[in-house]
C-alpha cells in the first residue's frame, strides 16, 4: 500500500475536525457577555446609588445640601438661629495628583436652660428615618450625627453656651461644575425689616444689600437670614435691642443675644471670632 496522499484529497484530521464551529460558538459567546457587561455598567451608573464620595463632584452633591439644610430648619422650627454662608474649601486630596473642595452649611440653633439635650434628641427624632440620625454624649459635649445620603454626614456640635452649630458637610469632592445656591432672593422679607430696625437702633448705617442666606424648606417654603458683618460694639449694644422684643429674649448668654419679632429672629453674636448681627425668618 503506498503512502502518497492522492492529489486533491484532504487529510482527515480525526478527533480536531469541529473546531472551526467550536471557535466560532466561543466568538460568539464572548460578544454576547461583553455587550452584557457593558449593559450592566450602563445601568449602574445610571440607576444605582455611588458607592465612594468620588463619585459625586461638588456640583452634583450641592442640591443634596441644600436639601439637607432645609430638613434640618423645618427639624429645628423655633429654635434656628441663624442659617451661615456657606463654606467652599479648596486644596483637600482626592488623590496624589487630583485636587479637590469641600461644602459645607450650617443652622445655627439655641436650646432652652438646661434643655441641650432635650434639643437635640427632638431634632434626632424629626429628621428623615433613613438619616439613622442619634445623639450621644462625648468629652467634648453632646453631639448630633446623621447621614443625609450619597457621603453628606450630619453634625451637631456645641457653638457657645446654649447654642448649637448643624453642619452639612461633603467631605472631599471633585469640582465639576463647582457649588451653586439656588437663588431665592426674591422673595425676602420680614428678615430684610428686622434687620433694618436693629441696625437703626444701635445707630449702625444700613447696608444697601445685606448677606442673604437662603435654604428651601421640604414643604417648598423658604427660610431665610440676613446678616451684618459691620462692627456693632459688641455688648454694650444689647441694650437697645430690647424693646423690639415680643416677649422676653431666645437667648441671652455673655456672647449671644437673640429675640424674636411678629415673623423674625434676630441674633447679635458678639464673639470675637465672628461678632454679626443676623434677622432670620423659618420656612415662610
């Protein structure tokens, strides 16, 4: 028997002969899990919650502040103070090479004699139930932690003798776009005359466009303060605040004065850090 292969005739290659199908089944398959895997992506990144701060910029993570804000006045009612500026620091490390900021707003609030705690845990108890909000106590004084969603933490920390400081607070973010606060100075008020009426009576000139602050409450309405940085001579001003009082004051401590209107508080703080005087007005 000869050993030569006949022209024209292929070999049989036994045992190997499906794996051109075979391949080809394996192509197929590979396509198919990779369009999967990018379905999968697509959707998570449109539908599902972040899972680091760094998925959020600065920009996407200031509506959720403002909002917290507003939880937080609506939580507190009466005993808000103040609603301060907000804050954007820069220069915080995402990375080695990636700079970041953080936002950060506060309300600023009074408890009654001895009733801190009391405070507290009534505002604990008011905010949303997913913030797991909760007071306890520390060396440093009593403390509020909260989690607002998307890595905004929640604090309240004592800011002076029967006063407390809520801080809504990012942590570290990329920009983006940068912070913007809804503008919602149109419709102020009541804060706006309460201003005006204790800057007269200390006989401090009133300024033409005053700080506003602003915070939309979760009913839709809007609190909002207006502050003056002018120098106000501290204590020997308070005085003459007394008599634009209804009724006695919120707070009266040796670097706070507070007392309310018909529709306004106003603070004078005279603490050397930050001496303002401010008129705020709660979800009206």
């Amino acid at each position: 028997m000869s050993g030569a292969v006949q022209t024209g005739y292929a070999p049989p290659t036994g045992p190997e002969a499906p794996v051109p199908s075979r391949r080809r089944w394996l192509l197929a398959a590979t396509v198919a899990w990779a369009l999967l895997l990018a379905l999968l992506a697509w959707t998570s990144i449109r539908d599902d919650p972040p899972t680091v701060r760094e998925q959020r910029t600065l920009s996407e993570a200031g509506p959720l502040v403002d909002r917290a804000v507003g939880e937080l006045v609506a939580a507190a009612g009466g005993a808000v103070l103040e609603l301060t500026p907000p804050q954007v620091e820069r220069g915080c490390r995402l990375t080695p090479l990636a700079e970041g900021a953080t936002l950060s707003r506060s309300v600023v609030v009074a408890a009654a004699e001895g009733g801190e705690r009391q405070l507290l845990d009534g505002l604990a108890d008011r905010l949303p139930e997913d913030w797991r909000a909760g007071v306890r106590t520390t060396p440093d004084g009593l403390r509020l932690r909260a989690d607002a969603g998307e890595f905004v933490a929640v604090t309240g920390r004592p800011a002076g003798e029967r006063r407390f400081r809520l801080t809504v607070d990012t942590g570290c973010r990329p920009i983006g776009a940068g912070y913007r606060h809804a503008d919602d100075a149109a419709a102020a008020g009541a804060e706006v005359a309460a201003l005006a009426d204790a800057l007269r009576v200390l006989g401090v000139p009133a300024e033409t466009e005053p700080e506003l602050v602003t915070a939309r409450c979760p009913d839709g309405r809007v609190a909002r303060t207006v502050r003056s940085d002018t120098d106000l001579g501290l204590k020997a001003q308070v005085a003459p605040l007394a008599p634009l009082a209804t009724g006695g004051p919120v707070l009266e401590t040796t670097e706070a004065y507070a007392y309310r209107t018909d529709r306004a508080t106003v603070l004078l703080d005279t603490s050397a850090d930050d001496p303002h005087l401010a008129a705020t007005t709660v979800c009206s």
